[in-house]
C-alpha cells in the first residue's frame, strides 16, 4: 500500500494551500480532489483577502502575482437612506485589505501543486482516523488505491465526506439558513467606486465589488424562489440602479454579463474541528454568509493553524500544536461568524415569521446612523473587517 504523511481531502483553497505550505516544511501530502482541475478552477466565489491570508499564500510561495495585481482598499462604504459612511479601515484598525479573486488563488496554487495534486478522484473514502493509522481510498480512471497516512486533512468543503464520516454523536452543529439569497454578477465594465459598496435599501441588500479596475462584480439581494433566468441582465442593472445612492447609480457603467449565479446564505459550525489523526478546516466545518468576505479568510486561517500544528509534529515529534487545532481555530471561527452574521441582519431585508419588517428596517437604519456618527462603533467594524487576531500558541 503506498504511503505518504498527509492526505488531504479537497483541493479547493484550503486544500492546496495546506498541502504548498507543508511542502515549504518538508512534510510530505496528496491532495484527492474529485473535480477536474478546469472545473474547480472556474467556480467564481470570493474575491477579498485579509492581510493574515495574504501574508499566509506569501509563506506559501504563491504571493507573487497577487503582491502585482491586487488591489489594496484602505476602506470601503456602507450606504442606506440614501447617503454613505466610509469606514476606514487604515485609519480606525491599522490594516488594510486586498481585493484578488478566488479563482486567482486557485490557479496560483494549482500551477505551484503539480504532482502532489489528483485531480478527479471519485468515491474518497476516510478510514482509522480514530486510531494511529488511517487511509483514505479513492477511485480514478477506473481503479481503486488506498493510501495509508499519519494524518487526514479533511479540506473538501460543505458538501464533503469528511465531516460525513464522523459519528453523529462526536459532533456538535450549530445552522442558521437565511430566506433568501445573493445574485451575483461578473461584468467587464470599471467598478462604480474605487471601494466596495454595502447598501442597505428597502427593496434588499446590494454590493458593489470588484476583481480588477477593469472587472466588476456586483451582488443584489433575493428571493430563494428566483432563478437566474428570471434575472435577464437588463433587469440585473435596474434593480442595482435602484438600491444604490443616487450619485453612484448615475455613475454606473452597464454591460453584458460574463458569469450569473445565485447564492444561498447560511451560518453554519460543526465543532470540534478535530477528530483523533482527522482534521477539519475551512468550510468543511464552518460557513459564514458572504456579507464581510469572512468564508476564503477563515478558510486560510484555519490552514495557518493546522499547517503550523503538523509541522511541528515532524520536527519534534510533539503533538502540543495539534491538540490545540480545534481550539484555537474555533476560538476565531465563532468571532468571524458573529460578524457576518451581525452584518448580514444590518444590511439585508429580512422576510421572516413573526418579524415585523418596518420595525426591523427602522432599527437597522438607526444603527447605521449610529454607526455613522460614533468612531468607536465604527472601529469595532473595521477590526472585525480586517480580520482578528489568533490567540498566540
Ligand atoms: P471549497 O472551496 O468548497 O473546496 C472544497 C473542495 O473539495 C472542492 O474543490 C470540492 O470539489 C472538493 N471535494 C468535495 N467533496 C469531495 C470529496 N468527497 N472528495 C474529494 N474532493 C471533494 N466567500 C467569500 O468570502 N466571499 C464570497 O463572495 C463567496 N462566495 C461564495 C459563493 C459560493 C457559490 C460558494 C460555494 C462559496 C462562496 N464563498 C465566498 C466562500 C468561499 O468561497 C469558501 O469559504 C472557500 O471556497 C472555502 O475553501 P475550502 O477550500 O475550504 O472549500
Ligand atoms: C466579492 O468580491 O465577491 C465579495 C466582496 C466582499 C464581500 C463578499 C463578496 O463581503
């Protein structure tokens, strides 16, 4: 049976940045993802980086292109009764952030991963994980291997089968769907403003994004029940249009759109992260809802922790780092999430049972204006906004 150090599940972001990042420490890993590279690599998703993930993709060896085309923001703005706040981010926290998309990582990471990466394998199976030695077993063009290993990464998001094959009665999860969700659009026109725009407006949430100084991306808030076809770009612009302040709404270049997708919101936390020789990290055990861009920054964090955690173990051969993981990680995990979550019910129109609609409009707008008028609220923003800091090992 072949062997290797660690098998990790997933070569989405965390997957492939753990397996680079032990790589650098001398730790041997394959990484089994089950789609095709194209594929995983197309998916587009998040798009802004706190400075921990930029230093941490930097350690990693894969810093370069982002160091050259991200775009530092200093601040952004959140509008609602028809006016602005900017926070800034520089000034109230110290820390900036980087706007470079998702799909960049992804191709960064994969051109840097080579061999240790097999794309398509199907049918992972996660073995022994709850003794000292598991394997993980997988099929690609048509033939089965198992591989046996010290460690199992399980990074293969939400829908993966690590967390799946942890005994219900070992793990605690903790959910919250929202009613509704996040259209989303890439379009090859300059972004409105040179920051990002949270809107808070009657008819939902909107924000203004971006991937270049040539590339928008633009979300509105909607229905669940809504599809994509429902949703001609014509309509897309209207509804943007309408939900913006109206000296950006008149500034706002349209045109056709090269990617649509709807997104749904959840908050979502399986604790531990840990389970005898089996890892969880990224949104294997937590999802965030996008408001706050905390989903690819948690991810990276929990990669720092854990990468730091297994290579201490093969040079001293202390398990110190690995039994702190879960906690550690948690530990910022449940921070980050109240923040989207906080962010989520500030900014979105909220359609829910036995919630009075106006009442909650009109309490959002007053902790707006209060945070438009208080630097202190306004600081507590920007820190979450950039990112927390982990308790020191
Ligand atoms: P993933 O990116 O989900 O990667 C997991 C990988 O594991 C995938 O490649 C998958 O194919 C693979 N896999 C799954 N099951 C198996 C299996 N059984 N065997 C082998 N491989 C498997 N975050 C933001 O901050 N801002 C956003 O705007 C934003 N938009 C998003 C939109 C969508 C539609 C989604 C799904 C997420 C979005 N996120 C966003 C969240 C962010 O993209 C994730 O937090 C981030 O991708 C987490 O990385 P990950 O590597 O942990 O998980
Ligand atoms: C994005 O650019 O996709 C993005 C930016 C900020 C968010 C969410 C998504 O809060």
């Amino acid at each position: 049976m072949r062997k290797t150090q660690v098998v990790i599940v997933g070569g989405g972001p965390s997957g492939l940045l753990l397996s680079q990042l032990l790589a650098r420490h001398g730790v041997e890993s394959l990484v089994l993802e089950k789609h095709t590279r194209a594929h995983v690599e197309g998916r587009i998703r998040a798009g802004l980086l706190e400075s921990g993930t930029t230093e941490l993709l930097s350690e990693a060896g894969v810093g370069a292109k982002m160091k050259r085309e991200g775009l530092v923001h200093h601040g952004f703005l959140l509008a609602f009764a028809g006016r602005t706040h900017r926070i800034d981010l520089q000034g109230l926290a110290g820390r900036s952030v980087v706007v470079y998309g998702q799909t960049e990582i992804q191709k960064d990471l994969g051109d840097a991963a080579g061999e240790q990466v097999v794309w398509e394998a199907r049918d992972v199976s996660i073995q022994g994980f709850e003794g000292r030695q598991p394997s993980v077993s997988y099929t690609k063009d048509g033939t089965t291997r198992t591989i046996a290993c010290d460690f199992i990464a399980g990074c293969d998001g939400y829908h993966g089968v690590s967390r799946a094959s942890v005994p219900p009665d070992r793990i605690a999860q903790y959910e919250r769907v929202y009613p509704f969700g996040w259209l989303g659009i890439l379009a090859e026109v300059p972004p409105v403003n040179d920051e990002l725009i949270y809107a808070n407006h009657p008819r939902g949430f909107a924000l203004c994004s971006m991937r270049s100084r040539s590339r928008s991306r633009y979300y509105v808030q909607c229905p669940l029940t809504e599809k994509v076809e429902d949703w001609p770009d014509e309509r897309f612009w209207g509804e943007l249009k309408t939900r913006l302040p109206v000296d950006f709404a008149e500034r706002l270049t349209t045109g056709p759109s090269i990617e649509k997708s709807i997104a749904p919101l959840r908050s979502f936390i399986a604790e531990p992260m840990r389970f005898g020789r089996l890892f969880l990290a990224g949104d294997a055990a937590h999802i965030v809802p996008p408001t706050g861009a905390k989903g690819l920054n948690l991810a990276a964090a929990d990669v720092g922790v854990l990468y730091e955690g297994l290579a201490e173990y093969y040079r001293t051969g202390s398990e110190r780092l690995l039994e702190e993981y879960s906690a550690r990680a948690l530990a910022r995990v449940w921070k980050a999430s109240r923040f989207s979550w906080w962010f989520t019910t500030l900014m979105h129109r909220i359609p829910e049972k036995g919630l009075d609609e106006a009442l909650a409009s009109k309490l959002q707008l007053a902790e707006l204006d209060y945070l438009s008028q208080s630097e202190a609220a306004s600081r507590a923003v920007a820190e979450n906004y950039v990112g927390l800091p982990f308790a020191k090992a």
